[in-house]
C-alpha cells in the first residue's frame, strides 16, 4: 500500500503459456490473412465502384447509389442470417472466405471515395482520353494515384474493423486452426470462464499490438484522408 499503477515486477511466463497451450500464433495468421484480403479486395472493389458513381454516367446511377447508402443504415444483425444462407449454399462455411467475401463491400467507403474523386478537376481525364487513354487507364493511372489518400484511410479503417471483428467468425467458424483472434481470445477465458485471468490479459496485450502500431505508423494518413475527402455532391 499504496497500490501502484505501473509493474513492479516483469513476468513472462503468461506470455509463453498463451503460445504453448494454445494454438495463438495460428490465430493471428489467420487474422492477419482476413485482414489483408479484405482489404487489398475491398480497396479494389471500393475504389471501382466509387470512380463509377463519381465519373461514369449510366442508367439508374443515382437509385444504384442511394440503394448503397442505404445499406448503412442496416445493422449486420438484419442480414446476418441471409448472408449465413448465401456462404452455405456456396459451401464458404467453416472457411476464412465467409469472412472475407462479404465484407468486401463498404457502402461507407464507397461514399468516402466517390466525393473525393468528384472533386479532382475533369481536365485530367479529359487530357488523357485526347491523349488515347481508355477508360480503365484513367482509372488506374490517373484517379487511383490520385486517390492515395482516401484509399490509405479507407484500407486503414477496413483493417482494423476486420481485426477486431468478432460476431462473424464465432458464427463461421469452428475449427481451432481457422479461428482469427477475437475469437481465440473468447477460448483463453476457458469452459465457463474458469481460464487464468492473467493468460487472459497476456492475450489481449499480444492482440493490441497490431491495432498500436497501425495508429501509430498510420494516423498521419487517416487524418489527411478525413481532412482530404470532399463533401460534394
């Protein structure tokens, strides 16, 4: 007494423990690899789909659109069930991809990146297509590169979403060697919460080692990608 609030003593046998009687290393892999895919797909799938709403005119773009915006107004509880349904009929239950195809699809990033590509002047573009450039070289040579921004804060975010994501592997996944970390975290807690609470702690520290790094390696350009995206319509 008083209590202190920093360690007075280092003990690492916690952190061994975490590693040896559970398969961890395996449970960050796994999330580490749904966090790459989804973003690397999702920046793909994003940045597409945002150059199309913003530049590209076709029929029905605006329903299409809200039709989108409308989607983040629907918690993931409302479709869980029918995404359940589509992954089962694909045969994706069970595996990494369940997690990663269907969130893909950001409506909010497609909005982040579709106002920031409409406030990049058109005499680019219109300088390329005199130039010869097809549509899918202005694209990935001129929007994207151009785009950096809105991108790094939209593939930042996705990461750690799908990082700390935990509702959808508990209902996918039930083998030990594909379960992602949120979820390996659930199993060192033990049969009725009878797990040693300091393996426990030792755990979440292991896990909040990526999220810190990504802040502080990345902040810089989540903050000039929020202070970069247009508000234009």
């Amino acid at each position: 007494m008083p209590p202190s609030f920093l360690p007075t003593k280092f003990y690492y046998a916690n952190y061994n423990a975490v590693f040896t009687r559970f398969p961890f290393f395996r449970f960050i892999t796994n999330s580490l690899y749904v966090s790459f895919m989804v973003m690397f797909l999702g920046l793909i799938v994003t940045t597409m789909a945002g150059y199309s709403f913003a530049r590209i005119n076709f029929l029905g773009k605006n329903i299409i659109f809200m039709i989108f915006m409308a989607g983040l107004m629907i918690p993931y509880s409302a479709t869980m069930v029918s995404v359940y349904i589509i992954m089962s009929k694909l045969h994706l239950v069970g595996s990494l991809w369940a997690l990663i195809l269907p969130a893909t699809i950001s409506p909010l990033h497609i909005f982040l990146v579709r106002q920031f590509m409409m406030t990049i002047p058109m005499s680019y573009e219109e300088a390329a297509e005199i130039d010869g450039a097809s549509r899918f070289a202005i694209y990935f040579r001129i929007m994207v590169p151009m785009a950096k921004p809105v991108m790094l804060l939209a593939a930042l975010q996705v990461f750690i979403g799908s990082w700390n994501n935990f509702l959808a592997p508990l209902i996918y996944l039930s083998d030990w060697n594909k379960m992602t970390l949120p979820v390996g975290l659930r199993i060192l807690r033990g049969y009725m919460g009878t797990g040693n609470i300091s393996e426990i702690l030792a755990g979440i520290t292991v896990s909040l080692v990526m999220p810190i790094l990504i802040y502080l390696f990345g902040q810089r350009y989540l903050i000039e990608g929020i202070t970069l995206t247009g508000v234009k319509s």
